[in-house]
C-alpha cells in the first residue's frame, strides 16, 4: 500500500465515522419514535447493540490476526491483533456501561447475573487479561503468548452471542429467527447506529495500529544500533 492511499485511509475513517456518529445521534434522537414502555431510556438500546457489534467485530479481528501471527510470525500481524483488542475491550466497556443505564429503569437493578451479562462481563475480562500477557511480555515471547491466548478466548464470544437462547434468562432477544422485534421506525436509526459504530472502530482501530506500527519501528531501531554499535 502506497503512502498516499494509507494518508488517504487516515483521513477517511475518522471523517466517515464521524460523519456517521453524527447521523446516528439525529436518527435516534429526533426519527426514532419513543417505546411505549421504556420511555426514552430504550434510545440506549441503539448505542448498546452498537457498542456490541463492534466489540464482537474487533475480537473477530483479533482471532485472524492471531492465527495469521502464529502462521507468518510477523510483527505486524501482532500489532493488529493488540490494537483490534484494546479496541474491542473499550466497546465492551460500553456495553458494560449502557446495559445497567438501560436495564434498571425496568429490571429495578443495576445488575443481575444474567447468562448474557455473566458472559459478557466474562469476555471483558478475557481480553484485559490478552493486554496485560501482552504488556508483561514483550517481544516475540509475548506475542506468541498472546496469539494463543487471543485465540482460545474468542470461545466466548459465541457463548456471549447464543446465551440468551441455550439459557433461561431475563435479558431480552431482539431477533429471534430471523425477525427483528422491533417497531418498523426503529429500523433505520438501528442500521445507521451499525454502521456509525463499526466505521468508529475502523478509525480507532487503525490509529492504534499506526502507532503501534511506530512503536515497533522504533524498537527495530534501538536493536540495530546496538547490533551496529561496536
């Protein structure tokens, strides 16, 4: 890849996501009609479902980027595997954050041990643990580490996915064989918050790349001037 196509790339994918967020905002806010029951605080539910899909995507990222490091053993496989996870880890978070906003108003609670919130609090902590084997060990040590670990922990995020179906819960399922159970106008605003998260993380994901492309540039740097240095 050129160096004026990756400039371009920087340039469109923070302007896109948030051109993106942007119109999600005006959807939710002043086109998506207010649920009956809930009120105003169901507007949650776009940026919650949102902030789930990107964290979901960056994992999936994070398992092909490891899989592909242990294969090649490239660095910059594993750049893109610890910027994809650092990522996924601050979507998750919000999705941490918006359940129990969303959720006590009608549960009473600001958590229950839900098998999808059990899960997903789970699947957090996995991959803070995949950051901290990557700090703990640097260099190619912990890289190998962390690929097999960012591998085997991808397990959950299908349980996560399939909780609220294999178990009895409270935890409401918003597509059920292939119907959304939603009001027709919440559609669109759902669709636009998609997409607005996803091109957000694109835009994070890759400058966390870019700098850890510096990082491990530099660190290339330092050992050949010690190699070079009689």
């Amino acid at each position: 890849m050129g160096i004026a196509m990756k400039k371009t790339l920087d340039i469109f994918f923070p302007a896109a996501a948030l051109a993106a967020v942007i119109s999600a905002l005006a959807a939710v806010f002043l086109y998506a009609p207010v649920e009956r029951t809930m009120g105003l605080v169901q507007k949650i539910f776009y940026f919650h479902l949102g902030s789930a899909a990107a964290a979901f995507l960056a994992f999936t990222v994070v398992l092909v980027s490891s899989v592909f490091y242990l294969v090649s053993r490239s660095p910059r496989w594993d750049t893109v595997a610890l910027a994809a996870a650092e990522t996924g880890v601050l979507f998750c978070t919000l999705v941490l954050i918006t359940g129990p906003l969303w959720a006590r108003p009608v549960w009473g609670k600001w958590w229950v041990w839900d098998p999808r919130l059990t899960t997903t609090l789970i699947l957090w902590f996995l991959y803070v643990g995949y950051m901290v084997i990557r700090e703990a060990l640097p260099g190619p040590r912990g890289a190998l580490a962390a690929g097999v670990f960012g591998i085997l922990a991808y397990v959950d995020v299908p349980i996560v996915y399939f909780s609220i179906r294999w178990w009895r819960g409270i935890h409401p399922v918003v597509i059920r064989g292939g119907n959304v159970g939603l009001d027709a106008g919440m559609i669109p605003p759902l669709i636009i918050s998609l997409a607005a998260f996803v091109l957000l993380l694109a835009a994070l994901t890759r400058e966390r790349y870019n700098i850890g492309n510096l990082e491990l540039r530099i660190q290339q740097l330092e050992v050949s001037s010690k190699e070079d240095t009689p």
